[in-house]
C-alpha cells in the first residue's frame, strides 16, 4: 500500500513538461506593435487610395452643383431658377449619401469586419421600409421627373388628377393646387398621370357669339371684327393680346340660332379680363346696329307691348371661353 500512496502523491505534485508561462505586457506590447506595423505597410495606402477617391467623386459632384446654381443666379426670380436650385439640393444630397456609403464599406473591410451580418440586417430591415413606403418613393420619383421635365411651375394653371387650379407650391412629395373656388387640394405626386397646363406661352380666347339667323352674316362678322379689334387695341389690353383677333365666321347653326366664334391669342392666363370686356362690347355694339342675338330653339320668349302681342329680340346668347 505504502508504494502505492507515495506513487500518486508523486503524480499529482508533479509539474507538466509542456506548461506555458504567461504572457507578460512586454509580449503583448510587441504583438500590438507588429499588427501596427502591418496595418501601416499593407492597409494604411488602401485606406488613403479610397478617401482620395471619395474626394475626387465628392469634387466633380459639388462642381456640377455649383454649375447648377451659377446657371439659376444667372436667372433671379423664375421659377426655373427655383427648380434648378432644387435639383442641386438633390443631387448633392443623393451623391453625398452614396459615395460616403459606398467608402464606408471599403473601410469595414480594412478593419477585417464581417459586412455579411450587417448587409442582410441592412436588407432585411431596407425590405420592410419599402414595402412601407413605397407610395413615398413613387411619390418623389415622379416629382423629380416633374421639375426635370418642366411640366409645371408654381403659379401656373393646370389640370392634375381631375382637378383644375392655380399650383401654389410644388415639392417632391406633393403638390398644392387651389382651385377656383378657393378650395387649397393636396395631390401626391404618384397621383398625376396626365398634366393639362393651361398657362404655357400663350392662350386663346374664345367668344361664342350666338346670333339669330335673320342677321346678315357678313354684316354680323364686320362688326365683330371691328369691336375685337377695339378690344385688341385698347390701352388696357395692349400687353396683354398678342396677335390680332381671329373671326372664324358661321360655325354652328342651330335652328334660329347662328354661332360666331371670336379667337384672341393672348398672354399665358390672362384671357379672362378680355374676355369681359369683348362680351360688354359685343353687347353695346348690337343693340347700336339692331342685330338680333340668337335664343336656342328649345326656348321661346314673348313680350306683351301695349295691348299688341310681338316676338321680342331674343335675349343675350354670348358664351366665351
């Protein structure tokens, strides 16, 4: 027994031959500067070839943006100016954005982190915002293709997603439309299919003038000439109308009721005021030469004059557009 005991008595005070002593801070320090000095050999110029190359990206795109915005200075007060202000904020925000991504990953992977984890968290989470908002992108897709394309500017009137108006402001996001009643609508851009704009370059002015069929058609045309071009020539209208007015002659004939349209171009939403004052002239004009205005035949109307029953003149039928 005795053997026995002192045999593992020996065993178990026995130190192993192959322990390690630990490692001191000397050895660490040299193990950190060692992979100092290989990041410095091998790393440091990739990390300076990227940075210069987000730099130079960085200065083309910011040149650009100041071209941009020298161009609208050179235009103060349109609202093209605005839109390429616009643009410029986009475009440097968007550029900046991407290539401060694009180099941040270039540098993870200097650093020797996994981007794997981080780009399917990245993806996964990117796939539920999208699913989210994906009538927000559409929305400000389609308003940077608005303010590419110029389709309308703010002031102008237009027709958007059934609803006519004047634009009152104009965003990537939506659009502010106030409409002749004063009603203020708010249309995302995705909503806008098809773009009427009613104040490009110029518009026409229409007067409908319906006149009963006794009048002499020749006759009734000479006055409208005459009085258009009154209006035409008028102090108040001068800037307004830009081509002499257009007397199309008989366009429609319905029963006793002849229609003459009158065209005036004129300046971009200025057709109403002319309007207003044609229609007043038309109506002193005819009641001075005695001709007939026209009545739809769907309607008849009668005076009684002292105890003689006549067919009066039909009544004002003047409709302009």
């Amino acid at each position: 027994m005795m053997p026995l005991f002192a045999l593992l008595l020996a065993a178990a005070t026995k130190q192993p031959a192959e322990s390690h002593p630990p490692e001191t801070f000397h050895d660490l320090g040299q193990s950190w500067h060692a992979d100092i000095v290989d990041f410095v050999r091998s790393d440091v110029p990739k990390l300076v070839v990227i940075l210069l190359m987000a730099f130079v990206l960085q200065y083309i795109v910011t040149f650009f943006v100041k071209r941009m915005r020298r161009i609208a200075d050179a235009y103060p007060g349109t609202q093209r100016a605005s839109q390429l202000r616009t643009m410029a904020a986009i475009l440097r925000a968007t550029c900046y954005g991407l290539i401060g991504f694009i180099a941040l990953l270039q540098i993870l992977q200097l650093f020797n982190i996994d981007l794997k984890p981080l780009l399917a968290s990245a993806g996964v989470v990117g796939l539920g915002i999208s699913f989210g908002a994906q009538s927000m992108f559409k929305d400000m897709l389609n308003g940077v293709f608005i303010l590419v394309e110029d389709q309308f500017n703010v002031g102008d009137v237009v027709t958007i997603a059934g609803l006519t108006g004047t634009v009152e402001d104009l965003t990537l996001r939506s659009t502010t439309l106030r409409s002749g009643d004063g009603t203020l609508n708010f249309i995302p851009n995705s909503q806008i299919a098809t773009v009427s704009n009613l104040s490009r370059e110029y518009s026409v002015a229409t007067l409908n003038v319906a006149v009963d069929a006794s009048a002499d058609p020749d006759r009734v045309m000479a006055v409208l000439k005459t009085v258009a071009m009154e209006v035409r020539k008028d102090d108040e209208f001068q800037d307004v109308a830009i081509a002499d007015p257009d007397i199309l002659g008989v366009d429609k004939i319905n029963g006793r009721e002849v229609i003459y349209p009158v065209n005036i171009r004129v300046k971009a939403n200025k057709k109403d005021p002319i309007l207003r004052a044609l229609r007043r002239r038309v109506l002193l004009a005819f009641d001075k030469e005695g001709i007939p205005l026209g009545l739809p035949t769907t309607s008849t109307v009668v005076m009684q004059a002292k105890g003689d029953p006549t067919l009066a003149q039909p009544p004002v039928s003047i409709t302009g557009n």
